[in-house]
C-alpha cells in the first residue's frame, strides 16, 4: 500500500514537472512572439512617420509650384495687357 502511494506520487510528481517545463516552453514562445510584434508595430510607426512627412513635403512642393506657376501666369497676362493697352495708343 505504501508502495502504490509513493508510486503514485512520483508519477503525480513526474506529471507536474512535465506540466510545469510544458508552461514554461509555452511562456517563452508567447513572450517572444509579443517582443516580435512590438518590433514590428515600432518599425511600421516608424514608415508611417516617414510616409506622413514625405507627404507633408510632397504637398508643400506641390503648393510652391502652383503659387509660382499662379505667379508666372499673373505676369505673362500683365505683359500681354500692357502691350495691347500700348498698341492702342
């Protein structure tokens, strides 16, 4: 009887142990897995920043060259006024 009880408390014994590195395996993946998803959640922070910045850009060039552009034009029409307005008299 004595002997049955210690047989089944090392089988019970030898069952956690199993269990708890089975725990811990599993710990250590799930860890890992979140540091992987971390890493990967900063570096798409990161190209977002850089794509909100590069449009950011994009858009200011876009604006310099209409105004320019807006500027130019504003000109061209003057000179051409100016010179039908001289031609008249």
């Amino acid at each position: 009887m004595i002997v049955g009880l210690l047989e089944q408390t090392e089988e019970e014994k030898v069952h956690l142990e199993r269990k708890t590195r089975e725990a811990e395996l599993l710990t250590a993946r799930l860890v890992d897995e979140s540091e992987r998803r971390a890493a990967e959640a900063d570096r798409l922070k990161d190209e977002l920043l850089k794509a909100r910045l590069a449009e950011k850009q994009a858009k200011e060039k876009l604006l310099e060259f209409l105004s320019r552009n807006a500027y130019n034009n504003i000109t061209v029409s003057m000179k051409v006024e100016v010179k039908q307005v001289a031609e008249l008299s």
